[in-house]
C-alpha cells in the first residue's frame, strides 16, 4: 500500500527507512530520496513512524533486567 503516492513511497519502504533513519517524516523522505510534496500523507506516516519504531524498540528491549548474584557493587 501507498503512503505517500506523490512519491510512490510504500508503506514496507517506510517501515524499513523508519529503523534506519532518525527524525521525523520529512528526515525519513530525504533519506529516501524524496520530498513532500502535497503534504497529505505526513500524517499517516508520521503513524507508520512512530508505530514502526515503537515496535522495533519493543523488540530490542528486554523484557525484565536480568539478575545480578553475589554482592551488590560499590562505587
Ligand atoms: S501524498 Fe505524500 S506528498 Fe503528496
């Protein structure tokens, strides 16, 4: 599915620039290669952003902090 179709960005393109580009929407197209044009899709994929992201950093993270043994560690 099209996100944008000025540019013809998918949203699996967005997906995938969203983990390896930082910044917001316009950051993401310009690490793509492209620009807003119209303007109508920065919503929608400032979602797919936040989502992608969000998830990707849900999946990375660890679930608990693992446990330490022995004695407590002094400064
Ligand atoms: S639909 Fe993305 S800039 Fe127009």
């Amino acid at each position: 599915m099209y996100v944008c179709v000025c540019n013809a960005i998918r949203e699996c393109e967005l997906r995938r620039a969203a983990l390896t580009s930082t910044g917001d929407v316009e950051s993401v197209y310009a690490a793509l290669g492209k620009r807003p044009n119209c303007g109508s899709c920065l919503e929608d994929a400032e979602e797919v952003l936040f989502e992608e992201r969000m998830m990707g950093n849900a999946q990375r993270a660890p679930i608990f902090a693992p446990l330490t043994l022995g004695e407590p560690r002094t400064a």
